[in-house]
C-alpha cells in the first residue's frame, strides 16, 4: 500500500481483506510508507461497518439469500434476476413509491408459464415468476389502476377481476375512472366506504353483469355484486348506463348491488333490449340518485325475485330539463319495493311531462305478485304510480304528492289491496294539467283501498271505469276540481263506506253500477248518508 496517502478520517482502504481508517489521533494527511507493522497501529479494522452498510443496501439481501429485497415500483421488480439469493422482494409501489400499488412478492422458482397478469403475477425479464403474497386484501392500485381522476383505468380494474375474482377499490385513494367492464356470477366489484368512479366519456356503461351460467347459479350464491361504488356519468352521454344487465347475450340471474350512489347519468340501472330474455334474482339497497339526466331504472322484462330496499331517486339537485322520469319495471313477475322514494326537482320552472312518470310496473300474461312498502312518490313533472296488467298487488304505506300528472292509476289490475294510501294532487302548482285525477281505476277486479285520502287534484279524486267488485274502505276524496268519486262505463258491483266526499267543486258521487253501493258516507253537503244503492249522482 506504499504511496497511498490517507486524507480523511471516513476515508476506508481495503488490505489483504479488510477494510481500515484511520485512528482519531493520527494527523492527517498520512502516507502509508508500505511497512505494514509500522502502519496498522495507526489504523482500525472497520469490515464489519462496511458489510453492515451494504447489507443494509437495496441488493442486501440478495447477498445472503435472506430477507427481501426492496426496489421502487412494478418496473424496477421485473429487473430483478431469479438467479439472486435471495427469493422475496419488497416493491414499494406500482409506479413509485407510495402510490398504493405494490406489496411483498416471492419468486416462484418452479413456475415458468404463468402468465404475467400485472398484479399478483410478475414476469421478470430473465423469465422468473414473482407472485404476490397474498396475506392481505389486494387492491386494483396494485395492478396499476390510478386513483388521480383522469386515468383511464378499465383495463387495469378488469385484470383484477380477471385474477382474482373481484376487484377491490379503496375508496380513501382518490377519483378511478373506468367503464365498459363485465362482471359475470360470483364476480365482485366493492370498496371500504364508498369509491368515487368517473365513467370515461366514451363508456355506453360502467358495469354489464353477464351472470349467464343458468339459474341455479344465483340460488347457489353465486351473484354478481356492486358494493360501495358511487358511478359519476358527468363526462358521458345521456345514454350511458351505469349498471347494466346484458339480456341481448342471455338471461341474466343472480345480483346484488348495495350502498350505490349514482350521479349525472341518463341511466343508473338498466337491461338492454331483448324480446325474451330477462333478469332475475336482484336486490338493490341503500342506493341514492342525484343530478339526474332522466329516468334512472329501465328493466324491461323483471322476472322474479326483484328487490329495491332503501332506494331513492332524487331529482332536487338539478338545475336543466330534462324529462324526470323515475323507475319502468316491465314485464313483472315477482317485484318488492321497500322504503323506495322518487323526488321530483325544484328548478328550473315547472313543465308537464306526460312521459315523466315517478314509478310504471307493467306485467305481462300471468304477471303477479307486486309488494309495495313506504312508496314515496312526491313533486314530479308527470304522473306519479302507474301500475298496469298486474294480479295481487299488495302496497301498503303509499304516498303521492303533488305530482303534476294523475297521481296513481291502475290498469287491468287484480285482486289487490292497498293499505294506508294517500295523494295529494296539484291543484294550484304551476304547470299542473287539467283534470289531472287522483286515483284512476280502468279494468280493474277486485281491488281493495283500505284508509285512502284523496283531496286537491285538477280533475276527479276517484274514478273507476269498467271496473268490478272493488272497495274503497275509509279515508275520503276532498276539496277537488271534479268529483269526489265517480263510476265510468260499465263499472259495477263496486264499493265505498265510510267515506267522506266534501267541498269538490264538480259534485260527490256518481254511481252508474245498479249493484254498486255507498254506504255510511259523507257528502259535500256534509249530512250523513246510510246508504245509497245502483245508480245515484250526489
């Protein structure tokens, strides 16, 4: 070492070996004069300092075949040889350290045709498999999904779903944005609260369930589910659906979808057309719908097992027209809603919509059973519930007010009854229609309204055309444009008692049907009534 010269105390040369500095004392600069036993006591062995400093280094690891070794993103982990000691890395995340992507992986020194997926499957550039440790809950930030707002993310949430079986958003990231994604049965799309997603702006939907596999597989559990995802349409056009049922491709069975917010979309939930193929087996709950762009659920053909729980449609957000439509549930057979509320908007000026109805069940041959608990339907800019073809309708807890069109009708439906319903009409609201009824009944058997109260329509409180053996039991039709109750066309053997029909401008009662019957009622005149069988106008 002769002719070295020592010029720094952090200074470390390396003799036979070993790694020397120099002592505290020694006056620098010093040159080595090339006597060993001379120059060591003026020196200390610091090898084990440096070894430790470059244990503690990025490929530390790898130098003892123990631990992990740590590198900074997805990229850098592809570098990395299979070769190395070492079998573990640590990646600190996707595209940088810190992004949420990332995680422990292992190198699996048997697998040489897995196919790298982006997330739990890493090919390296030599060949080597590094698989994710999947010890905890794996998040699509760790196949490259952004949560900045502005990346397009589609491919990277499908090969999540893809890999796993689901994808999982956590919802504290940031904004996702992604769209066009199928999700077939047992399939999965959730967050921890409740995960922002921007529909990108050329999306014709954000999610087309395709649990096509047969309808065992929904009974088995098997559903494809949406939870805690709010889908933000602002970008698209009014035709963009957020989650849609893929019945052109086959019937659909088996999904559940919960703690959903939807905004600025055309649609939120809907089916694509098909002249025979139907959805079936589908619950939604906890599920909100503001800044509307038009009616927010079209489901053409509902065939069984259609639950809506704690659902609402909320139009008092917007500030532009557009046609308020509220939910179409078509060709039904089996439908529940609970707690299931549409709100008509505040602005901008009132305008009638026919077309803008709140809630339309429509049935088809055979079509039964309909459930209604706490229907809220109030201030939209067309006709409130229409329910059409349909037998044993049950609803109880109904609540129409102030809807600019008819408030409730009734077509052709069945052996039904109705309990604790109340309208309210729109007599002097601006835009409301003329003679705009409350209840209208058309081809109607054997429907039964216990406790309904009626008042403030621009046209009559209760009507019944060709309507058979049906009862209004309680309640009263007041203080409307037309009559309080009136028979049309061939309507018999209909009944009303204990009922009140006051202060209607048109007059209380007309009664066409000889075997229908009023009994026990009050008119505008407000003198009590025993009875009053066939024909009769009051």
């Amino acid at each position: 070492a002769a002719g070295l010269v020592v010029d720094g105390y952090n200074k470390v040369f390396r003799k036979d070996g070993e790694f020397y500095r120099a002592k505290a004392e020694l006056t620098l600069p010093y040159p080595l004069n090339g006597d060993w036993a001379v120059d060591a006591p003026k020196f200390v062995s610091v090898g084990d300092a440096v070894l430790r400093q470059d244990l503690a280094g990025a490929g530390g690891a790898a130098m003892i075949g123990r631990g992990a070794q740590v590198v900074d993103s997805i990229a850098a982990l592809r570098t990395l040889s299979r070769l190395s000691a070492s079998k573990s890395a640590f990646v600190k995340g996707y595209y940088s350290p810190g992004d949420g992507g990332g995680g422990a992986y292992y190198l699996d020194a048997g697998d040489t045709s897995s196919t790298d997926n982006g997330g739990t499957v890493i090919v390296g550039a030599d060949g080597g498999r590094w698989k994710l440790s999947q010890a905890r809950l794996v998040s699509v930030l760790q196949f490259g999904a952004k949560a900045d707002g502005s990346t397009d993310s589609s491919a990277n949430v499908a090969a999540a779903i893809s890999a796993l079986g689901y994808a999982f958003l956590p919802a504290d990231a940031g904004a996702y944005v992604f769209g066009g994604l199928s999700l077939a049965a047992g399939k999965r799309i959730y967050s921890d609260g409740k995960a922002y997603v921007k529909l990108p702006a050329t999306a014709s939907y954000g999610v087309r369930v395709t649990a096509f596999a047969g309808g065992s597989v929904g009974l088995q559990g098997q559903y494809a589910s949406i939870e805690g995802i709010h889908f933000d349409g602002t970008a698209c056009p009014a035709s963009t659906t957020a989650i849609r049922f893929g019945t052109s491709s086959g019937n659909v069975f088996g999904f559940r979808g919960r703690n959903l917010m939807f905004s600025n979309l055309g649609e939120a939930i809907g089916d694509e057309d098909h002249a025979t193929n139907y959805v079936v087996d589908v619950f939604f709950e906890d599920c909100t719908c503001i800044l509307t762009r038009g009616r927010q659920v079209f489901n053409r053909r509902s065939r069984g097992f259609f639950t809506f729980r704690d659902f609402r449609i909320d139009h008092t957000y917007n500030s532009t027209q557009v046609t308020w439509g509220g939910a179409y549930f078509g060709d039904v057979i089996g439908l529940e809603l609970e707690k299931f509320d549409v709100v008509g908007p505040v602005t901008p000026a009132a305008v009638y919509q026919a077309e803008a109805v709140g809630v339309t069940i429509v049935g088809a041959a055979g079509s039964a059973s309909v459930w209604l608990r706490r229907l809220l339907i109030d201030n939209t800019r067309g006709p409130g519930l229409s329910i059409n073809n349909i037998t044993n309708v049950f609803g109880v807890d109904t609540v129409i007010f102030q809807n600019l069109g008819s408030a409730m009708e009734l077509v052709s439906v069945t052996k039904s009854e109705f309990v604790n319903t109340k309208i309210v009409g729109s007599k002097g609201l601006a835009g409301a229609p003329e003679s705009a009824n409350g209840l209208s009944m058309s081809s109607c058997t054997s429907v039964t309204f216990n406790g309904l109260e009626v008042e403030e329509c621009t046209g009559h409180g209760v009507v019944q055309v060709s309507c058979t053996d049906c009862s209004v039991i309680g309640g009263y039709s007041n203080s409307n444009t037309g009559w309080g109750f009136i028979e049309v066309t061939a309507a018999t053997r209909n009944l009303r008692s204990g009922v009140r029909a006051l202060s209607n401008a048109a007059g209380s009662l007309i009664q066409i049907g000889a075997q229908s019957a009023t009994t026990n009622w009050w008119p505008n005149s407000g003198s009590f009534i025993q009875q009053t069988f066939g024909a009769a106008t009051i």
